[in-house]
C-alpha cells in the first residue's frame, strides 16, 4: 500500500481502491490532519496534488476566519434584525455595542465552531472544483465558460455537507448576543415606563449555551434533519456563488499571468480572489439573509417566523421591503474578500506542497 496508515478524521472515497496505491485522484479528503502520518515519499509527484490542495484550503481557512470573524458576526447580526426592536445601525455600531455589552471576545462568539469546520469545508470546496475542472476538460484544453461553471457548481453541491451544520450552530451563538441585549433593551424600558408597577421587572440574565449543548439539543429534538435546518437555502446560496466565484477568479488570474505555465504573481492572485469573492458574495446576499433567516432558531421581540424559503421571502418583501434582501451585504464583502484572497494566495504559493516536500527528509 501507498499509505502506511491512514490519521484521517474523515475519508470519503470515490472509486474503488486497488491494491498498488491510493488513488488520490479519485477521492475527496474532508479533514487531512495530521499529514506527517501519510508515507508521501512513496507516492509520485502527480498523487501529491491532491492532498497539498485540501491542506493549503484548510490552512487558508484558518488564517482567514480568524481575522474576519468579528464582521461576520455583525453581518448575521444585522440581517436578523427585523423592523421590530432594531439594535444596530451599521457594522461599527453593532461591534462596538458588541465589545461594550459582551467584551472583546464577544465579537469572537461562535468562532469555535467555524474554526473547527472551515478546515474541511475550503478543503472540499477547492478540491472539488479542481476535481471537476480536471474532469470536465478534454485533453488538457481550456475549460469553456459553461464548464467553469458547472466545475463551481460541483464545487459548491459539495461543500454543503459542512456548511450547512456549521452554518446553523455558528448563528445561533452569534446571534444569541443580540436577543439578550434586546431583552436587557426591553425590560429597561418597562422598568422607566410609568405605567410599570412598583416591582419592576428582575433584570434579564443571559443563559450562555455551547455549540456541544446546541447540538445535543437539535439531536434529541430533530435527529440529523435538525442539524441541517436551512440546507435548501444553504444550496441557493452556495452553489451561485461558486458558479459566479470560480470562473471569475480563474479569468482574473489568467490576466497576471505572462506565460499560461507559469503562476501568476502573488499580489495577482490575492486581488483576483478579493475581487471574484466579494463580488459573488454580493450577488448571492439575498439567498444569505433568507438562509440566515431560516435558521435562526430564537427570535427577539415581535419578529416573524419561517415556514420555508418561499415563506420567507414572501414575508420579508412584505414587511421590510427589497432592500433588506441586501442587508449585511458589504459586511458579507468585507469578510469574502479576504477570506478567499487568503486562501487563494496560500494554495497558489503552495504551502503545504513545502511542507510535504520536507516531510521525507526528515524521515530520512
């Protein structure tokens, strides 16, 4: 066998395996980790494509949530609210009555959970639109437009088998924050109204909850349905994306690139990644705020429910009219673009081929 032992959290294989070697061309890595337990020095230089393609993606997105994830949370923050009791006014407003209410860290609430998943979900997300893109052109040929856009549309079908229970526990603890300042917001007012009785009401104490107690709860309620509560809604957003996102990004760096052999220059490939990320973030920010929506499991005061998608839609048209579909767009932006600037810089410097290139010689 090629591989002396397999350290893999999760392995979900295509084809069938043969007895000489794995055929990494043929399988999707959901979390490679650690890779120092992979006997690379017996696979030859086509196989280590793959794997050195779901590190860089997981590495990337490491880097690029923790820098991003304070604007994120304003983004999720800002598109529940609806016209009911509004907390914030802007992105600035919401982290700053954030840090006051719940302290720096609280900009940070619900990063566990991104930061454990996002490793495997860039890593299916870019694996897999290589993985079609090799499948879909013929020859070595240059892929057509179409056939970029069905490569990301493969790509983005993959990734929801991450995104949307990461997606679901991350809202609920960067949510929660706003619901109980809403709540604190309301018994305040009730305590100074003079139609409140001489015992005012006790003040509200936020009961913090985890992703574990999250999880657990939807388990026992819901089963696996539960954890993926909003998964039409997740593939209405995620698949667009990646159709507008990745031939984008490929027709920007080609325009950097002197020689189609050679990789384009760094500063190319972070701005062609700002560039196609922030730009498909924007287009799909409706799909976002009604996914959004959806699975936010706690309301604040006088907000609506959702039955479905259409409901949903319906109901925010209605009610708050065609502009709030673009609620926590530039938030949403402002987090996209470096986040795949960032990854697209680190696959394409090809951090982790180093890494696995060094890892022989120190079993030497």
């Amino acid at each position: 066998m090629g591989l002396s032992r397999f350290n893999f959290l999760l392995l979900v294989m295509l084809p069938e395996m043969n007895d000489s070697y794995v055929p990494w061309d043929s399988c999707f890595c959901l979390f490679v980790w650690p890779f120092s337990d992979i006997c690379l020095s017996r696979l030859p230089a086509q196989d280590r494509s793959l794997p050195a393609k779901l590190i860089n993606g997981g590495i990337a997105g490491l880097i690029g949530v923790t820098c991003v994830f304070p604007i994120d949370l304003a983004k999720t923050r800002l598109q529940n609210q609806q016209n009911g009791q509004r907390m914030y006014t802007s992105m600035s407003d919401c982290l700053i009555k954030t840090i006051r209410s719940e302290g720096y860290f609280g900009m940070y609430r619900g990063a566990a959970v991104n930061l454990t998943l996002v490793t495997p979900e860039k890593a299916i997300k870019l694996a897999a639109n290589d993985f079609f893109r090799h499948h879909l052109s013929k020859d070595g040929k240059k892929l057509t437009l179409l056939r970029e856009m069905l490569a990301g549309c493969g790509a983005g079908t993959c990734q929801v088998i991450v995104t949307t229970p990461m997606e679901m526990l991350k809202i609920q603890l960067q949510d929660a924050g706003r619901i109980a300042a809403q709540k604190k917001l309301m018994a305040a007012q009730a305590q100074l109204s003079p139609s409140s009785a001489a015992g005012a009401a006790e003040p509200v104490v936020e009961a913090r909850t985890t992703a574990t107690q999250i999880t657990r709860e939807l388990l026992r309620s819901k089963g696996i349905a539960g954890l993926y509560k909003g998964l039409g809604a997740t593939l209405l957003r995620d698949v667009p994306f990646s159709i507008v996102y990745f031939p984008l990004f490929a027709n920007l760096n080609k325009l950097g690139q002197k020689d189609p052999d050679v990789k384009a220059p760094f500063y190319v490939s972070f701005l062609s990644g700002c560039v196609a990320g922030s730009t498909a973030a924007v287009a799909v920010n409706p799909c976002d705020v009604i996914k959004t929506r959806l699975q936010s499991l706690q309301r604040g005061v006088n907000e609506d429910t959702y039955s479905g998608i259409l409901d949903c839609t319906k109901k925010i048209w209605q009610k708050e009219g065609p502009m709030a579909f673009l609620k926590g767009a530039y938030c949403r932006a402002l987090v996209i673009a470096p986040l795949f600037g960032i990854a697209q810089v680190v696959y394409f410097i090809g951090i982790a081929e180093f890494l696995l290139d060094i890892l022989p010689k120190h079993r030497a």
